[in-house]
C-alpha cells in the first residue's frame, strides 16, 4: 500500500510539473487577425467625432487615465490617455495601457493595428488581449473618428508596467485566452437618430452597457447570464473593508432598476453624474452624452426582453 501511494504520488508530481512546463510554453502564442482598412485622417468633424466617442460614450478615460485624475474623471473632464490604472483581478494585476501617440503608448503601433487591437483582440506583437473593450462592432466611421483623435493627443511619455498574471491566470492565458472578434457584419457606418436600432449600438458596440449589465465569469470573462438582467458583482477593497456594488437588472421585467422610468427621467439620471462614490457606472463620461443618444440608450432597454431577477441595490460593505 506504501508502496502504491509512493508512485502515486510520484505520478502526480511528474504531471503536476508536466502541467506547469506547459502552461509556461504557451505564454507567447500568437494569433493571426485581419488588419482594416482603417486610417487616421486629420479632417476636424472626424476628430471630433472621435473626442465625443473617446470621452462620452467609450468612457476611456474611466480605465486609460492617470492615478489619482478621478474626480476630474468623474467631473466629465478631458485628461491624457496615458494609462497605468492597476486592476486586481481573480487572474492578477492588469495595467490599462498608454494611448497617448507616445513611443511608450501607440506611438509605434500603424493605424491598421490598433483597429485590430479594438476589432479582433489581438495586439501589434499577435498575442490574443483580454476582452475588456467592445468594439469588435463598432462601424469603420467611428473606429477611424477614435483612431484620428487618438492621433491627435498631446503625447506623454509614461512607461506602463506590464501585467503580472499569477498560476490561475497563465493557464487561463494558455488554454483559454483567444481573440475575440466580429459576430456580425460590419457597418461602414450607423445613422445617429434616436431610434432603438442606434440605442443598440451604443449600448453594445461602444459604451460597453452589456459588459456590466449582464454577468460574466471574471476568469474568462465569458457571458454566463440573460443579457442586460444585472448580477454581475464588482468589488473595490479599501483598509475598512470591500465594497461590493452588483450590476441592476435593466430590462422590464420584475426587479428591472428602470422600470417604469420615463424617457425623461432617464435622461435626468444621467445628467446627475456619480451619486455612489464607489460605482463603477462611469458617470462623468456618461453625462456628457447628448440627448439623441440617451434617448437611443432608452428606446433599446425598453424593448429587451424582460428578465424577472431582483438585484439588490446600493453598496454592501464586506470584512477584510
């Protein structure tokens, strides 16, 4: 019996190990992805196109800002692109990149790549990039507008450090990490009105409204609930302790947070900004959408199917 629980453990360290040497081999894959078409102009409605998309809808600023600029962040002010924001996740440490046209943000990246960072999830050196951004749908009007103002910001020189992934997160990154991309065709561009059509594009294909509103599994960042039904938890921990705010049910179903809001008022939650100092609902970049584009965002969330799911609402505080 020693002798059998010897070579059985013998048997699961050598596969133990195996195991490790593979996860560690598969690091540096790389993924091949179509490069678009895409190229920055220097027309001025196009650029500033892009700024309302970059700082409104996109909310980039809400990950890609300097530490410490949140409340100007939360404001709706226009600060440098210039990354370095620190996310701990279940998988490590995630730093948000430079996108300044700095040589140390995308400055050496050519147009064609960063439309297939944002289209496709694979970036300039071919390695497959954590979903975190939504616009593999985004129209080829909007991602040039983005790229050219993107372009057109002051560079800053500032050297992010690059993510540090525990054990859980490398062999997510050997197994599981792959380019996420299109579903559906590509518009080359989308009429602006107020119609439900173009709330679903916001919502989906630029202001990322799904990707907190529905949960998903925070190790591979998959989908696993009906869309836009809430329940998706995101924690924040301070010395006193984690604050935990879960995403609100959005459809009309029992529980649905809007429920019964007109269009109106709606559009007046927005114009508040931040009233939770602890939300993660980027407020400050929100409020500065127009009023055709809140009134899209609603016409959309009114004719989703409706999902009976109670969320709790406000901040919950959880011991260290």
């Amino acid at each position: 019996m020693r002798k059998f629980l010897f070579w059985s453990g013998c048997l699961l360290l050598i596969l133990a190990a195996g195991l490790y040497v593979v996860i560690l081999l598969r690091q540096d894959r790389r993924f091949a992805a179509p490069y678009p078409n895409l190229h920055a102009t220097t027309d001025s409605a196009v650029i500033a196109r892009g700024k309302s998309l970059v700082f409104d809808m996109a909310h980039c600023a809400d990950c890609h800002a300097p530490v410490r600029s949140e409340r100007e962040v939360n404001r709706g002010g226009e600060v440098p692109l210039s990354g370095g924001r620190r996310f701990d996740l279940p998988l490590g440490t995630i730093y948000s990149k430079n996108l300044t046209p700095d040589e140390t943000g995308i400055g050496k990246m050519t147009d064609p790549e960063i439309a297939r960072a944002l289209r496709y999830g694979v970036g300039a050196d071919g390695r497959a990039l954590f979903d975190f951004m939504p616009f593999h749908h985004t129209s080829d009007e909007d991602l040039t507008a983005i790229i050219s103002w993107l372009r057109q910001q002051q560079p800053v020189k500032n050297t992010v450090p690059e993510n540090k992934f525990n054990l859980l997160g490398k062999a997510v990154s050997a197994f599981l990490l792959k380019p996420a991309g299109p579903s559906e065709p590509i518009p080359t561009a989308i009429r602006r009105d107020t119609t439900a059509l173009y709330g679903r594009y916001i919502a989906n294909s630029i202001a990322n409204c799904r990707g907190c509103h529905t949960n998903r599994n925070l190790m591979t960042g998959a989908f696993i609930g009906k869309d836009f039904s809430g329940g998706f938890r995101m924690e924040t921990s301070t010395d006193s302790g984690v604050y935990v705010i879960t995403s609100p049910n959005l459809t009309g179903g029992n529980g649905g947070r809007i429920r019964g809001w007109t269009e109106q008022q709606f559009i007046a939650r927005f114009r508040m900004g931040k009233l939770i100092p602890q939300s993660h609902m980027p407020w400050g970049s929100f409020k500065r959408m127009s009023d055709v584009e809140l009134k899209a965002i609603y016409k959309y969330l009114q004719v989703l199917r409706p999902v009976d799911k109670e969320v709790p609402p406000g901040v919950t505080v959880e011991k260290k």
